[in-house]
C-alpha cells in the first residue's frame, strides 16, 4: 500500500542530506537476578553526563543508557521519551537503530561464511552479476570493511530528490544499487577505507544470492531467534511499533520536532532500517561483539583491524573491522558500532568476551556534519559509559 504524504516538516528538504551525513534523570535496573549497586558517585556522574547532554541548546530531548556487567544491568536515562507526554525513555522503547544495522548484516554474512554458504573472497561478479561488470571484482570482505569503492547510492541527486519529494515513499531495497548503477568504482577496492552505505546493501543482496531466502527471513533465522530478539525488526513502512523512542529534529531556540516516523526506512534497509529496544540492541550487541556467534577463526579474520571510523565516530580511537569497529578508550577497548538517522544517534558496544557491554541512544540525529559540538560531547560521555563499564 502505498503510503501517505508526509505532514510538511522544517527537516523535509533536509532528509538526504541527513541520510548521507547519516527532564529528570533516572537510574533503574532491568528485570534480571543481581541487584550490584554501581558505586554512588559513579552513578550520580553518569546522570549528570546524560543530563547535560539533554540539557545543551543542540541537545537531544531525551537519552537511554544501558550497561551491563554479567548479569546485571543498569538503566540510565535522562529527558523524555516523547515531549507531548513527558514520560521517561524506557529500554522497551522502539528506536530506530540507524547505520548499527550495518552490524546485523555482518551477522549475517558472516555466519553464512561460516556455514560454508559464503565465502569472504566470493565477488559481486559471482554472487550478483547483473550489477555493473564495473564492481565484479569487488569482494564480501572488502563490503564488510568499507574498501569496496562502492559509489554510496544515498548520495544520488536522484535518490535525494525522490526522498524530499515525498519521505514516506516505500523504495525496493534490492533496487537501491540502481540509483548508482552508471557510476564507477570511486577506487581500486582494497586500496582504501571509506564509509559507504551501498556496502551493506551488497552484502545483504550476496546473502541472499547465496541461500536463495530473503534478507529479512535470514534475520529471523540467524540472527533474532538464536538471540531471543522478540523486538527487533526491518520494517519498510515508516510506523513505528508502540511503545516507541520519539525521534526530533533540534534546532536551537525553536520546539523540537518530531521526526519518528517522516521518514521510510525502506530507503536505507541493510545499511540502516533495522528497529529494536534497548534491550534487544544491548542483547544483540553482546552476542555479536562478543563470542556467542562466530567461531575463532571467523572472529579473527572479522577483527582484522584497519585505520576507518564509524559513522558517528565512537569514542576514543576508532578502526575498523568487518561490519564492526575497535573503539580503544583511555580506559580500554571495546567493540561495537555507532550510527545516525533522523531523529537518532546511536552507540552499542561490548568486550571481546561478551559479558559486557554499553548502549548510548538519544532521540535526535548528531553527526559531525549536522552538529559537531554534540558529537564532541556524545562521544566524550560514550566514552565516560565505556570507562563505568570497565571498572574493575
């Protein structure tokens, strides 16, 4: 069905640049059997921390924090979930988890690699040979570490016009490569990092090539039912499932706007439409970052680093691996990914082993395009949270 227009917006003519770009505070715990009391003096810097960040012209109306040791797990939130009803962020609240998603699709390639379904030097020639003969030579490896030299489709005059024309359009992700069909490689593959969103699309399409099932199906069978992920999902539509994070759009010294839903997210799928709790997206991040899915040998080729930040860069010193990026902090290193949509800026990371991890959400979008000055600040207290996390 198709969609109706979206309500006129102050971002609408603003959505493809986003795209490209790409209250009282609380502390509570999740249901879980360990009641560990943080450190009071840590906790009450953590509020601050989200609180100041809330409270800053450019700052997003509201934050969620999730952290977790072992078996315990703490909420940290500050602002508001929704300013028409003023209720606190929950980590039961839907968000949009913006380029993270880029993560789920390595979950799913490179379990299908490890199943023997995919290979991490097959080509595009091989798996898709109807895209241009131009990329053949392009591998999966080289998808799922930004050195393709892919062109990045979000960035077609074409694609950006069809969005500001009407947001809630239902695009066909399988066709999104098409806006950049007649273009080049932009360089040789493997010579260089760049951060594309035309990447993940690739690897979700070679993942499908490879097993003859839908990107979304594989999602539920390698990656939400293993894990448990009952909400989490990669809708097309641009509704939201209740009870959800709202989304705004922030400029100083007006209201903030609600953006959650003037955006179809079928515009950005692999590379960015997935939906999930901050719950699901802690639980999933464990797992992935961790050692729940993939075997060593995987691992290892998956945490060949090289120089690249993710889009937001995390904080500290960011390099990246395949669909996943080493944030190494003042306090030590963690695992994870980052990512920005309108309304959402998002941080989910965890050990290497697994048994901890931290997410960041707040309900507008920051990057160091639209807002600098916030993400200098976002990242320095992602990475005050990477340092709670870590305390011995």
């Amino acid at each position: 069905m198709h969609a109706a227009p979206a309500r006129p917006v102050r971002t609408r003519l603003r959505l493809g640049a986003a795209l490209v770009a790409a209250g009282a505070c609380a502390v509570g715990l999740l249901s879980g059997p360990s009641r560990a009391t943080e450190p009071a003096d840590q906790d009450r810097a953590l509020r601050t921390a989200l609180q100041e960040l809330v409270n800053r012209p450019d700052g997003p109306p509201g934050a969620i924090a999730v952290l977790q040791r072992g078996r315990d797990v703490r909420v940290h939130r500050a602002g508001v979930a929704d300013v028409e009803s003023g209720r606190p962020p929950r980590a039961g609240d839907h968000m949009r988890l913006a380029s993270v998603s880029k993560a789920y699709s390595g979950a799913v390639a490179l379990q299908l690699v490890e199943r023997g379904k995919l290979r991490l030097d097959d080509t595009i020639g091989k798996r898709l040979p109807r895209l241009p003969a131009a990329w053949h030579k392009v591998t999966l490896r080289q998808l799922l570490h930004h050195t393709s030299g892919l062109p990045d489709y979000t960035e077609s005059p074409e694609f950006q016009e069809l969005l500001t024309s009407d947001p809630r359009r239902e695009l066909d992700p399988r066709s999104l490569l098409d806006f950049v069909a007649d273009e080049p490689l932009m360089f040789r593959p493997g010579s260089r990092y760049r951060y594309d969103n035309s990447d993940n699309i690739a690897v979700a399409l070679m993942a499908e090539a490879a097993t003859g099932v839908p990107y979304e199906e594989l999602l539920r069978r390698l990656v939400y039912r293993p894990l448990g992920l009952r909400h989490t999902s990669l809708p097309r539509e641009y509704r939201l499932p209740e009870p959800y994070l709202h989304g705004y759009a922030v400029e100083p010294g007006q209201p903030p706007e609600d953006v959650s839903t003037v955006l179809s997210p079928s515009g950005v799928w692999a590379s960015g439409g997935i939906v999930a709790t901050p719950a699901d997206l802690n639980a999933f991040m464990r797992a992935y970052a961790g050692d729940r899915l993939l075997s060593p040998t995987i691992r290892k080729q998956q945490t060949a680093w090289i120089d690249g930040a993710s889009e937001p860069a995390g904080p500290g010193r960011n390099q990246a691996g395949l669909a996943l990026f080493r944030y190494t902090t003042r306090c030590g290193t963690v695992h994870g990914h980052t990512g920005n949509f309108p309304g959402y800026t998002q941080f989910a990371a965890a050990t290497p082993d697994g048994t901890r991890s931290i997410t960041v959400s707040l309900n507008t979008q920051t990057n160091k395009t639209l807002s600098p000055q916030l993400l200098k600040r976002l990242r320095g207290v992602e990475e005050d949270f990477v340092c709670a996390l870590l305390r011995r």
